[in-house]
C-alpha cells in the first residue's frame, strides 16, 4: 500500500493523546487507592489534558489532507452500524470532549462527590469524567485498529497483532511524554512513569516482532495462477494493460525497493525500542530531565517510520495485475 502521510500523522499523534490521557487517569485512579499521591488539578491534570487535547486535535487536522473533499468529511460517519472508520469518526471528537471536560472540571477544582460516597475521591465528578474519558479512548484504538484488522484481503493487517499494536504503541508514547512531562509539574511521578513506559514499550516490542515474523511467514492466497485461472508454474506478466500510471498503480503501491522497505524496519525497531529504552535507562539512573523529553521525541520518530512500514508493508491483492509498473 501508498503510506499516506497524513493518516501515519493521524494514528501516531491521536495515540500518543490517548496514551497520555491514560496516564493521567492512572494517577487518579491509582490516588483513590492511596497507592500514589494526590496531584494539583491545574497544573497537572488540567495542563496534561490540554496537552493531549492539542495531540488529538493535531491528529484530527491532518486527517484532512487525506481527504479529497473536506467538506464532505460529515458524511464519513454516516456507515457507523458497519464501518469502522466511521465509527472513529464518531469517536475521535467524543474523546476530545471528554478530555475537554474532565480537564475544565480539574481546572475549576469541582470534586463533587456524586454518589454520596464514604470515599470523596471514588464519588468525585472528576473521577468519572476520567472513567469515561477512558473508556473511550479504549474505544477509539479499538476503533482505529480495526479498520485495518477487519480487511480480510490485505493479510498483513487482517490479525488481532494490527489491534494490540495500535494499543500498546499509542499507550507507550502518551506514558514517554507522561514521564516527560512530570519531570516539570510532578517530578515524584517520574519514576513511575518512567518505568510504565519501559514496560509498555517491552510489550510493543515483542506483540510487533510478532507481526513481523507473522507477515515475513505469510501465504498469501492468491497469486499469479489463481488470479487468471492457469496453474502453470511458471507466468511472468508482460504489460498491465494501460500504456502509463492511474490510481491503482499510484495508491496501492509505495514504489519503494525491498532494500529502501527493509531499511525502515531496522529504523523503527531501533529508534521505538531499542534507543527508548537505553535513554530512559541512562536518565533514570542520571535524574536528567532533559533525556526524558529525548524520550519521547525520538520514539515518535520511530512511531512514524513504523507507521510508514505498516503501510507499506501490506500487499494488496490488486498488485498482482498492476506488478509491472509497481
């Protein structure tokens, strides 16, 4: 497939405001248990919403420019009872809303105890204003993800892998930007971050080589002989039929070489885990914030590199006839 910048934008920048949105709610969650202190509402959790809130919206822009007309972008969520992307259509701006809320709510300090609970901070608003908020960042991966998983003729995404990815790596990124951003406004969390991170970005890592020694293995069920019908084993394709380019030949296939395909893996693998995960390492043990921000923006780096290969890497069936020119 033709990776299209503004989609490999869209997924890799809404799933680092997820992932970071999460965070924040662990905290929460993780305070109503007193297993971790209680944090300032304006500064962490009203700021750290803010910052998502610009990710997410960051994401929902560049989705955009995929579009060949804008305008008509309402019309995307009118297939929600059988399409997945619409249903991320639906969802996107329900998790900007929630976040939106449960931010103001910090901001403006309202922790009304909704159901009379003994425990103020389980009955909060603000507490379930996250647990919606989360819910429905849960909802939208899930969303984003199946819109490549549910494509039973692309091999390569058609797999719960294509799921669990988008989850984890979206969620390993908020948690790096988390670390990151605690180092400023809440500098005791920073050691819990920092280790979430490393944590999640170890899970990525082994559900993606999983992926990849998935896809490296795959038989794909059709081929040269079934798509016209002759068994010989032997059927080299001599012209596609059109004397030029068209849109087929142009957004189903990148036009890149095995050696330029095989060169972004490595890239990926090297700067979403390898390089992440030496850095907060070395900034754990040398308390230097700096790192932690380092962090961040090299594994967003390989997040779109790893982006671009996902897409890449997926053949679409239509190829077989158009091989001559991809």
């Amino acid at each position: 497939m033709h990776p299209a910048f503004s989609v490999i934008f869209l997924t890799t920048l809404i799933g680092a405001g997820q992932g970071l949105f999460l965070a924040l709610f662990v905290v929460q969650a993780l305070g109503v248990a007193d297993a971790l202190p209680p944090q300032d509402g304006v500064t962490f959790y009203a700021a750290g919403s803010l910052i998502a809130l610009l990710l997410l919206g960051g994401g929902l822009i560049a989705s955009f420019f995929h579009l060949g007309h804008p305008e008509r972008a309402w019309r995307s969520a009118a297939m929600w009872r059988t399409s997945w992307l619409s249903r991320e259509v639906i969802v996107l701006p329900a998790v900007m809303g929630a976040i939106f809320v449960y931010g103001m709510l910090h901001y403006f300090g309202d922790d009304t105890n909704l159901f009379g609970l003994a425990n103020p901070q389980l009955g909060a608003l603000t507490f379930w204003a996250g647990v919606a908020g989360a819910l429905l960042c849960i909802a939208l991966f899930v969303c984003t993800g199946m819109i490549y998983a549910c494509l039973k003729f692309i091999e390569e995404w058609h797999s719960p892998l294509t799921l669990i990815n988008y989850t984890l790596l979206g969620s390993a990124s908020g948690f790096a930007l988390a670390t990151a951003f605690s180092t400023y406004v809440a500098p005791g969390l920073v050691q819990f971050f920092a280790w979430c991170t490393l944590v999640l970005t170890l899970l990525a890592f082994v559900f993606r080589a999983a992926s990849l020694i998935r896809n490296k293995h795959i038989r794909h069920m059709s081929n040269l002989q079934t798509a016209i019908g002759v068994k010989h084993s032997k059927i080299q394709q001599k012209a596609q039929g059109a004397m030029g380019g068209s849109f087929n030949t142009r957004e189903f296939f990148h036009g890149k070489s095995a050696a330029f395909l095989k060169s972004i893996k490595w890239i990926f693998l090297v700067l979403v885990f390898v390089v992440p995960v030496l850095l907060m390492l070395i900034a754990l043990s040398a308390q230097a914030s700096a790192l932690f921000m380092l962090v961040f923006l090299v594994q967003y780096l390989g997040l779109i590199a790893e982006r671009w290969f996902f897409f890449a890497q997926a053949k679409h069936p239509q190829n077989l006839y158009y091989q001559t020119i991809s």
